[in-house]
C-alpha cells in the first residue's frame, strides 16, 4: 500500500513497548501504516507520497491533555492578554499597557489565568494603583488562579460594584475604611465571586468566536499537543456554548482531537441536567475528532472543593452525598462514565462512600470513571479506587500553587502532592493535563518539567527526587497513558500501525536536553490524523493549516502570540539561569552525576572556595566534563 506521508532519518520515539524505537514512520489514510527502519517504511512510497527527512530529529506521540478547557477557552482566546511564561512583573505591565492602548472601548483588557506571581522575578502583582496608571479608562480585569482577581477603576464602573453592592456567598468584595469597593476580589473560598465577575465583560460575536477557538487550537499544535478531553466548565452552557467547536468539526477544521464532557449547569438542579442530557446524548456519540465523553467535572455543586491553598481547606456540605448519590445512579445506570473535580481527599474519601454504595446496585465495573486533580488523596482512597476501577487525572497546579500548599501545610506535605509516582506503582490508571485556561497555563511542557523535575514555575522544589518521575513516564502520562480516560484505549497514544496518526517532532530533544530547558519546548512540527497542522523552521514550508489572522484587529494574539513567543521565539532556554551558570563556569557537556546545578550551589552556605576545583560548586569540574 502506497503512503501519503513518510518521515525517515529520525529518532522515533513509538511508546510501543514490541517496537519502542523506529527511524521511519509511514502514514496513510490518517492512520500510521508502517513504523520502523528506513527500508521497511520506504518500501511503501508510492508517486503521490509527500517524503519528509527528518535529519536525525527526535519525534514523539502526540500530546493529550487529559484537562483542559478548550471550548471556554477558545470563545475567549482572542480577547485575553496572557501572562503565561512572562518571567518579570516589568514585562507583564509593559504588556498590559501595550494593551490598553489599542483596546477600544467598551472593551476590557483582560489576563485570565495562566500564570502566578512567583514566575515573576519581582515575586508580586501589580497594585491597583499601578492599574490604574497604565488604565484610567480602559476596564482591567486580572485572573490569579483560583484566589483573586484584580479589577481597576474603570473595570469596577463596569460591573458596577459600589459601596452598596452586597457580598456574595463564598467570596468577598474588600472595601476601603469607607465601605467603597478597592477591586480586590477574593475567593473564600468560592470562586464564584471571581468568574461571575469576568462574565459581566463583553463577549465575542459569533464569527470571532470560531476565529479565536482556530487561533487556541493552533496555539496548542504550536506546543506539540494533538488531542484533549475537555472538561467542561462554570459558566459553559450546553448546547449553547457548543455551537462554535461543533461548527468546527462539521466543517473539518478541528486540528485537536477534542473529547467533551458535560458539567452541570445550576444548584440543586443536577439531577435535571443529567437525567436530560442521558435521554438527548448518546456516549461516545461522534468521531475521532469530537466525540462525547461522559459526564463532569462538576457533577453536583456541593461536592465542588475548589483549591485555594491561602485559604483553609473547606469543607463539603452534609448534603453532598445525597446529591452526589443520585446523579451517580442515573450516570450508572446509562453507562455513562464520569470525571469529579476534587482536591483533597476528605472530599474523595466521601465521594467513595457514595460510589461504593452505587457499586452495590450498579456495578462500576468497565466504567472508565475518575476523579480530577486528587493533590491530597491518601493511600486508602487509592486503593479504594482501585478495586472499582477507577483512576485520577492529575494537573500541574501545584507547580503554579505549590508556594501557597508549603507555606500553609509545610513542605513534608507538599512532598508527594499529588502522589503521582505512588499511583503509577500501585497501578491505577493516571494520566497528566493543564486544567487551563483558567489556573495553570495550557503548555504541556511546564507540566512535563514539573513532573520531571518537582519545581514550581516560580523555582520552588516541593517533590524530592524519589517521588519525581522519569521522562518516559512523563511522557506517557500524557499520551498512551491518556487514552483511558476517553476510552480511546489502543486507537492512539502511540506510534503504532493502525493507530492513529498524531506525532511531533519538539524543537529540541525532550529526552537529551536539560532538565531545566524542558519547560521551554515547543514543536517544529504537529501531525494530527496525517495533516501537517503547524510546522515551523525546517518544516514551514510543510504548514497549510494557519488560520487567517485573529480577530478582532486589536486582539492581544497579534501582537503577543502565546506561550513566550512574543519574548523569546527561538530557542529560549538558552536564556535560562543554570545554562548561564554553566557558560560562566566553562563547562560543555551536562552531568548526569551532579546535574549541573551552580545556579544553586552558588548560593547555598556550603564551604566552597574554589568554584572550579573538584567540589566546588558541586562537580562544576567533575570528570565527566
């Protein structure tokens, strides 16, 4: 059988444990036809096959976001100014005034999550002082995770939050000593305050909605990712807020695999959705590019225990496990999987009993349900998902929150949180994702790092080594590993024959490059289902999916891109602290003993004198150099 595509001269990282390694894949009908050495594979060229030399570069599966929020976030992906990998205070503000000035009114200037202030070199916000100077009259609205938001004069004249505006439920409106709104919003610990708040901004028309969810998706091909599980979200109503990605994939424009669930809409009417939605959509109804996914993350709103780590944990009403327990029976009952959204593990541990009663009813068995983010889940409540069958979908937030988790719990806590390497051992099912746009940012690369490397963005090392994982298990987590999840087992995950035909090839070797520049990847070339979706570099000339430019004109993605590639385009790592270091000492090839840490050993309180002797600087003239 002829090929329509054939990469040869790489480094082919299959994942297939019989076949883990290839030079050549063969791509036809968006499937992978052959995977192997250059002859097996170059055997299926034919006169129409597009032939592509690798030159020895490494190619991995494609990416899987086990959480991400697509939908929402590419309705909104045009107007946000993001902050996601902007490593100074300065920079962010030069950003937002860059902004401003081309912003039209009525419009808002808004940064909606993505970011923490410890990525900052300044360890802080803005002040809404400082706000206000670059806006006097612009609306600013910003997004801090889950915590905060900061609104300036003219965004609290827009909402309308004065002095008499009551405090919402969950949430608090600070005033100043003389009652008046300051535009601090804080979660306690509800974010609902923060979100119903972005929600009174204007919205998008139609056209630029399906423009921006173009524009979001090819941001993430950008970064290597093929495919996501979308998981629902506050304030993304069904079918409404679904018309744009439906579109998209009528029109066979999706260039993300898309798997969707369906998050419930309103308190105390769970229920309704639910037993609505079982009788109006069929479970995996759809393709290979959108299909249905079950329910969740919210299944009830008194089960919701949004993480704040600044605030104490809370905890969930009495009523949780009655609502919990009838919307499980009528998911269970249809055969409908589902995900739950839950940060510690007294939530877990309650929702267990509820699942466990099901279970007695309704066997849970060959439902591939799970629960979402699990950063305190104790060793009971794995081995209690265990034996139904079920698995947890872990995130990077700790790696954006892991400063706050220490500072309240300690750093013994924030050792293992999530246990990720404790569940891979005991052998549940457990994968990676973002949970953007909204807390952590959408690059799959800062939650690699923080898997490899237990730091947070902002340098923090709260996991120690033994509970880091290595790379290929990294990567895993967000392919193969992905795939149950969807229920998608054997179909993709993997560079295979017969699966299908997503791969990147990342802009430097994710397996030989330091572990310090592994957050600062991006791909050179995405391949969903065959098609080249974005190729850059080497491979531009290849790259016919980019969609026409975002709109509106003052959109903040035409000036400032996404993830850092305004500021640092081509091969930003260079510009990272430790390859610095390693310039300044002379040093040319990495350690595997010592690592290569000077940055840190430089100002540690050991007793080193002689940065260049044998110690000094923990190994900096080591034999392997």
């Amino acid at each position: 059988m002829s090929a329509d595509l054939i990469l040869h001269s790489g480094l082919i990282t299959t994942l297939d444990r019989g076949n883990p390694a290839a030079s050549a894949v063969a791509i036809r009908e968006g499937r992978f036809l052959a995977v192997g050495d250059e002859a097996e594979v170059m055997a299926h060229a034919g006169p129409q096959t597009k032939i592509v030399d690798l030159k020895g570069r490494r190619v991995l599966p494609g990416l899987i976001d086990n959480h991400l929020h697509i939908i929402r976030g590419g309705l909104n992906f045009n107007m946000e100014l993001r902050w996601d990998g902007v490593r100074s205070l300065a920079d962010a503000m030069s950003m937002l005034k860059r902004q401003v000035a081309v912003t039209p009114p009525p419009q808002w200037v808004r940064v909606v999550g993505g970011f923490t202030e410890r990525q900052f070199a300044e360890k802080r916000l803005p002040t809404i002082e400082e706000l206000n100077a670059v806006a006097p009259d612009t609306p600013v609205f910003i997004l801090h995770l889950y915590d905060r938001a900061l609104l300036n004069g003219a965004a609290l004249r827009a909402v309308g939050y004065t002095k008499d505006t009551p405090q919402p439920p969950g949430g608090e409106i600070t005033r100043d000593a003389n009652g008046n709104p300051t535009g601090l919003l804080l979660a306690r610990p509800n974010a609902g305050i923060l979100y119903a708040t972005l929600a009174k901004g204007p919205k998008l028309p139609f056209d630029y909605q399906v423009n921006s969810t173009r524009h979001f998706m090819r941001e993430l091909n950008r970064l290597g990712v093929t495919g996501a599980i979308d998981a629902g979200g506050g304030f993304q109503n069904y079918p409404d807020d679904y018309a744009v990605i439906q579109k998209l994939a009528d029109e066979n424009q999706l260039t993300i695999r898309l798997a969707y669930n369906l998050f419930t809409q309103k308190p105390k009417q769970e229920k309704e959705d639910f037993l609505n939605w079982t009788k109006t959509s069929k479970y995996k109804q759809g393709d290979d590019y959108f299909r249905h996914n079950g329910a969740g993350e919210m299944l009830v709103f008194s089960a919701a225990d949004f993480e704040d780590f600044r605030e104490p944990r809370p905890d969930m009403p009495p009523e949780m496990e009655g609502d919990l327990e009838g919307v499980v029976r009528i998911l269970a009952e249809n055969r409908w999987p589902w995900r739950l959204h839950a940060t510690y593990d007294e939530t877990i541990s309650r929702a267990l009993d509820v699942f466990e009663k099901v279970d007695q009813d309704i066997p849970l068995k060959g439902l591939n349900w799970f629960f979402d983010h699990a950063e305190t889940i104790s060793e009971r409540s794995i081995d209690r998902i265990a034996a139904l069958g079920g698995g947890v979908a872990v995130q990077h937030r700790m790696a954006y929150q892991g400063e706050y988790f220490v500072e309240r719990y300690g750093a013994a806590a924030a050792e293992a949180t999530p246990p990720v390497a404790r569940m891979l051992e005991k052998g549940i099912k457990t994968s990676a994702g973002t949970d953007a746009t909204r807390v952590a940012s959408y690059n799959p690369w800062v939650s690699l790092s923080w898997l490899v490397t237990g730091k947070t963005v902002g340098g923090l090392r709260i996991t120690p080594q033994r509970n880091c994982l290595d790379r290929e298990t990294a990567l895993r987590m967000w392919t193969e590993n992905v795939t149950w999840f969807s229920n998608e087992e054997g179909r993709k995950g993997r560079i295979a024959a017969g699966q299908l035909a997503d791969l990147i090839v990342p802009d430097r070797d994710f397996f030989a490059c330091p572990e310090d520049e592994i957050s600062f990847i991006g791909a050179d070339l995405t391949v969903v289902g065959g098609k080249v979706v974005y190729g850059a570099r080497d491979f531009a000339s290849l790259d016919e999916s980019a969609p026409p430019p975002a709109m509106p004109d003052w959109s903040p993605v035409r000036t400032f891109k996404g993830y850092a590639a305004w500021g640092e385009p081509d091969d930003a790592g260079r510009n990272s602290l430790r390859r610095a270091a390693m310039a300044n000492c002379g040093c040319a090839t990495a350690c595997g003993v010592h690592g290569h840490d000077h940055a840190g050993a430089w100002s540690s309180k050991l007793p080193i004198s002689d940065l260049k002797s044998f110690w000094g600087a923990l190994g900096c003239a080591c034999w392997a150099v």
